[in-house]
C-alpha cells in the first residue's frame, strides 16, 4: 500500500519545483522531504527522482503518481466535505488569500458577520496577489481565494478550481484635485505628459492600465511603482501623480482625488474560487454567502452568479 503522505509529496515537488519550497510549503525539513521521497522510490520499486544540476526531476513514472494522487487528494477532500456537511453545526477553519483593495472593502464586514452568525468557524486571511494566489489556492495552500479579473485581461484557470462572480466595479482615471495653476485634467488624453502611479509589472492592473493609455496613444510615464494602493492614492490626492482606480478602492472613505469616467466605462470583476472537492464544506459555503451579502451591502449590486 503506498503511503498517501509521501505521494503528496511527490505532487508538492511537481508544484514547486525544489525540494526545500516543498519543505517551507508543509513545515518540514529538506532532509526529511527527501528522506520521505526516497523511501516511496523504495516502496513503487522505480526511480521517480533525477538530479538535473541542484534541482531534481520528476520522471515519468513519477508524473503517473502525480496524476494520481490529485486524483486521491481530490476524493479524501470531498469526503471531508461531505462528512461536514453532514453535521449540524457549521464548524472549521477556512484560509481566504485576498488582494488589497478586497480586503480593506469586503473583509471586515464579513468577518464581522461571520463572527456573528457562524462563531464556531475560523477565518484565517492573507493578502496575496491575485495570479499567485489561484496558483496557491489550486495548491491547497489556501481554502478561497478572492480574485480580480479586469477587461479583457483573462486570469489564470485551474481546471480543479470552480469561479463565481462576487461584484464588478468600475475603473476610473484618478487625478489630483482641480488647481488653477496646473492645466485641467478632463480625460486620459490630458494625462500623457504626467507622472504615473502604478502597480509593480506583472501585475494584471498594471498591464491593463499600460495597455489603456497605449490604446489612447501615449507610453505612461510611470515614475511610481508600488501594490500599496493607499501610498498610490496619497501620491495622487497631493498632487504627484495620477493612476487607474477600481470604485472599491474608495469604499468608507472620501477622497480628494477627482475620479474621471474613461471610455467605454470599462469595469473590473472581482470573483471567489475553490477548489470543486471543498466547495460544499459547510464552512466554505457560509464564508462565500457572507462575502455576497458584504459585496451587496457594499458595491450595491446583486449582479453575482457563476461564471464557470
């Protein structure tokens, strides 16, 4: 009988690439991970590691098992969902990977709420760039990850992973307040010879802005980099730089900033994934009812439904 731990392991070294991110990724030591791997060689009788420089290899003998084993770790989550849903207290852990502008406008109500109505279930919140955080949540590192998708920018699919759409809002150009002794700002266009805020590259915002005002045609001049979009918003209220904004990011504040409707009035979404085997865990369930019910309360829309 092979043993399920070490053929996670195995999957875990196929996610991760080294054996030391399998070991910071499940808390135990390089060592003992390859400790762990070569007695599972042992136990299937066949060479399932090749040393290429200081990485190793799975080889295909390996990728069977993997294929495997995301099978087998796919059937025990589903067990373990159906034996929650089977009680009649809603109890358990759930891990939610969140980006900024998410969490600061969406978590504290939900967790408010979910104290209220479900104090028997513990949220466990990290932020996390949307991209990496699909990528972690397929991973099994996270239970729920809320996710951002902007225009015609498509996020990453897992095919583990099911989507549903929690709220959009729109995206619109950010501009420091009105002053007599600065030339009006009235559109995108007015904005080619300005200092930019952005977020660092990579990120999904950051190549749909790029692309937004290429399309306008000018190459942003972007002086400021930072996935902080509170430090973004005071660099535009005093006056450094303008940016790209989702409405979220305004929820239970004012600003100073003047906001600016860009053509087309395109609008991002923002959505919940989990992984298909726990999406029926009770806890999983009232934590994505309670982010709806918040999207609502906050965004004023009811515009949710699955999106695949």
């Amino acid at each position: 009988m092979l043993d399920v731990r070490r053929l996670r392991l195995l999957r875990e070294l196929k996610i991760r690439g080294t054996l030391a991110e399998v070991a910071e990724a499940l808390q135990y030591s390089p060592s003992s991970v390859s400790q762990q791997l070569a007695l599972l060689e042992k136990e299937v009788g066949v060479e399932l590691l090749r040393k290429t420089g200081r990485r190793v290899q799975l080889t295909p003998q390996a990728e069977v098992l993997v294929a495997h084993t995301a099978q087998l770790l796919e059937t025990m989550e589903q067990a373990e969902a159906d034996l929650a849903a089977s009680l009649t207290t809603v109890t358990g852990t759930v891990r939610i990977a969140v980006f900024q502008s998410a969490a600061l406008a969406l978590m504290p109500d939900t967790l408010t709420r979910m104290t209220a109505e479900y104090p028997e279930v513990r949220i466990e919140m990290i932020q996390r760039e949307p991209e990496t955080a699909l990528h972690e949540t397929w991973a099994r590192d996270f239970d729920l990850v809320i996710a951002e998708q902007y225009p015609g920018h498509a996020a990453p699919r897992y095919p583990e992973l099911d989507r549903i759409k929690l709220t959009t809002d729109a995206i619109r150009l950010a501009v420091p307040p009105a002053d007599s002794s600065r030339p009006p700002i009235t559109s995108l266009e007015d904005t080619a010879a300005l200092p930019w805020v952005m977020e660092p590259r990579g990120a999904a915002s950051r190549h749909w802005a790029e692309q937004a005002c290429r399309s306008t045609g000018f190459e942003p001049d972007v002086r400021f980099e930072t996935a902080d979009l509170q430090a973004q918003i005071r660099l535009i209220e005093s006056g450094n730089a303008v940016g790209l904004m989702p409405d979220l990011v305004w929820t239970g504040r004012s600003t100073t900033a003047r906001l600016l409707d860009l053509p087309g009035h395109p609008r991002r979404t923002v959505f919940t994934s989990v992984r298909r085997a726990s999406a029926q865990r009770p806890a999983i369930l009232a934590a994505r009812e309670t982010l709806a019910a918040t999207a609502i309360s906050v965004a004023g829309t009811d515009d949710g439904g699955s999106s695949g």
